[in-house]
C-alpha cells in the first residue's frame, strides 16, 4: 500500500504534463476508447497511451477492455489524496489570511 504522500506525488506528476491533463478533462465527459481520445488531440496513439497509463498509475483513471477496444474513464477515489492535501493547505492559509486581516485591522485602528 503506497503511502499518502507517493499517492500525491503520482497525482501532481501526472497532472503536471498539460497533454495529460486534457486526456483527463476530456474523460471527465465520459468514458472514451483510446482511438476516441486519439481522434482528439493532435498526439500519436502510441502518446496517448503512455499518458493514460500515467493516468491510471496515479489511480486518476480505469479501463476496461471489450473486445479489441480499450475504453478509459474517471476514477473519482482517485482524486482524492488530491482533495484532501487542497483541503489541508485550505485550512492553513485560510488561518493565516484570517491572522493577517486582524493584524491588518489593528494597523489600522
């Protein structure tokens, strides 16, 4: 079982490659076989593939086979050692923000 931190780490190296990031946007549609995804973006085949098995590495997508075709979708558990680290500095920096209006305010009195 991979730790809290190597999840995130897979998650934000495999939202890092713009590519990648609009494979995902576009599954977030619904479900699409690899040559639909092809069909796309102006990448090979073979690039699609490697950014969807990046993807799924990082617990971002599933596929599932049916017959010769591949088809890739959302996987939402995966996103979220994601929301929970947004959710953690959410908190922090909500605080901070919070501590330097009061600061601010008493500058200003």
């Amino acid at each position: 079982m991979q730790s809290a931190a190597e999840a995130e780490n897979k998650i934000f190296q495999a939202l890092a490659d713009p590519s990648r990031r609009a494979i995902f946007e576009s599954l977030t549609r619904g479900e699409a076989a690899v040559k639909d995804l092809t069909a796309r973006f102006a990448i090979s085949q073979p690039a699609v593939s490697q950014h969807l098995a990046a993807l799924k590495e990082a617990g971002m997508v599933s596929s599932r086979r049916e017959g010769r075709h591949v088809y890739y979708r959302v996987e939402p558990s995966g996103m979220k050692p994601l929301i929970d680290w947004i959710s953690h500095y959410r908190a922090f920096w909500t605080e901070r923000v919070d501590r330097l209006e009061q600061l601010l305010d008493k500058m200003d009195q």
